[in-house]
C-alpha cells in the first residue's frame, strides 16, 4: 500500500478532505497523483532486487534450429516413395 495525503477535497470510497493521510494501492495512488489530487508520501510496498532474488517465471526456451529439406542429387529435394514425379510441361 502507498501512503498519500489528499491536496484537494475528492470523493473515493467516502468524501476525503485536504490533508487527509490514506493508504492506497499502487495504481490508485498513482492515478490520482497524475490528477494532482494526491501526494505520494510513502510507499510502502517492498521493491524487488534485481539481483539474488530467483524469478517466478519460467525461464525461455530455446528455439528449435530450422530445418530444410536436403537436396538430391539432380538438386530438387528428396521425395518420399510413392507417387512418380509429373513432368512439366515445356513452356513455349
């Protein structure tokens, strides 16, 4: 929770007069400092470190490598047995 004091006369969750101290969450108190409503005196919830602390989220995995169709010996890629291949017609 943040620790605000109103600047001005307001209604959130009943009539707040100026100098009123309130303890907001981060977002509202934001919000309503943005308006000029609000000054932030303290904040009260507990910045993460950076370092030393593990994360949540699962690490990313990593990408598969692309793979691309091997050529034979004519250069056309290979084809699995079944179907003959349709020889195209010579264009004129």
């Amino acid at each position: 929770m943040t620790e605000v004091v109103a600047l001005q006369s307001f209604e959130h969750s009943g009539p707040r007069k100026r100098g009123d101290r309130l303890s907001l969450s981060e977002n509202v108190a934001r919000a309503l400092a943005e308006r000029k409503l609000v000054r932030i005196v303290e904040d009260s919830t507990p910045k993460q470190s950076a370092a030393g602390e593990p994360s949540s989220a699962s690490p990313a995995a990593l990408a598969s490598p692309l793979t691309t169709a091997s050529l034979s010996g004519d250069g056309e890629p290979k084809r699995k047995r079944g179907r003959p291949r349709k020889n195209p017609e010579p264009l004129s």
